[in-house]
C-alpha cells in the first residue's frame, strides 16, 4: 500500500498531540491492517476485533434509526477503546489510558479519521475500479431507501403538566 508511510505518520502525530495514547491503528472495515502504532498490542488481532466490533456497531446504528456508524467507544477499567470511521473501506482504532480528555480524544481521532480517510479513499481511486486491492476491498454498500423517523417534540421547560401516567 502506498499510502501505509502517510498513515504511519498520521498515527505517531495524533499519538504526539494525545500523549495518554498507548495506540492507534488503521484497518480495513475487513479486519486487515493498514499500519499501526500500538507497542505491546498484536495489532492483527486488534484489527480483527475491530471489524468484529464494527459490524455490532453497524447493525446497532442500523436498527435504531441512528443512520451510518461515525464512532464507537469501550470504556474498561484501564482506560478506552476508540474507533472512528476513516473514509469508505478504513477504520482508525486508538487505545488511550483512563486518564484521557475524552473530548479530545474524540476531536483528536476524528481529525485523524478523516484525514487517513482521505489517504486510503485517494488511492483507492488512483488504482481505478477494477484494480481494487484485496487490503482495501469491501463489498458494495446496501441500496436500501432510507428510513424515516418521527420529528421528535421538545418539551418545554418548567412545564407541570401531568402525563398521561400520572393521576
């Protein structure tokens, strides 16, 4: 991948402007990695959880009317696992410690998201439609009509109205 020393770079700066990151890795939505920067962490396996843990995700986002999958976010007890979209047929996963802002980790990962979304989508272009290559390749989207939802009311503040629960 020609891409994977500009994503390299992108990680070690988003792991210097974080400096409670113990991680990032770029995958496929496939579970293949494209590079990584995760030191005493085997990044295929972390890559394969991630594309695990982003078909849940997926389906969740789906079924609940949420529209497509930006990020996900597991808390343990040592600190998060962060996952944010990176284009059409990437992923960036970042490890961080209990400890982190997570408002800036979620700026900081998003940023990087995008911006390694960029990276892996332009050279998905330049190989062209029937060159796709098999780290970047993902299956064609759904062509489903989107769902509707209910435009949901405000409530009005202070209001003592009773509901329809209450007697």
């Amino acid at each position: 991948m020609a891409a994977e020393p500009e994503i390299l770079d992108e990680l070690r700066r988003l792991r210097a402007r974080v400096p409670q990151l113990t991680g990032a890795l770029a995958a496929s939505v496939d579970g293949l990695v494209l590079a990584h920067d995760t030191p005493g962490v085997e990044p295929e396996g972390v890559a394969a959880l991630t594309a695990t843990a982003l078909g849940v995700a997926v389906r969740m986002a789906d079924v609940t009317g949420q529209g497509e999958l930006r990020e996900l976010l597991v808390r343990g007890v040592y600190g998060y696992v962060a996952t944010y979209a990176a284009g059409r047929t990437a992923v960036l996963t970042l490890l961080a410690q209990d400890r982190v802002n997570v408002g800036r980790l979620h700026l900081e990962g998003r940023r990087a998201g995008a911006r390694i979304g960029e990276l892996v989508d332009a050279e998905a272009a330049a190989r062209g439609p029937g060159r796709a290559s098999a780290k970047a390749s993902k299956p064609a989207a759904r062509t489903t009509a989107p769902r509707t939802r209910t435009t949901r009311v405000p409530r009005t503040a202070g209001s003592n109205a009773p509901t329809t629960t209450e007697s």
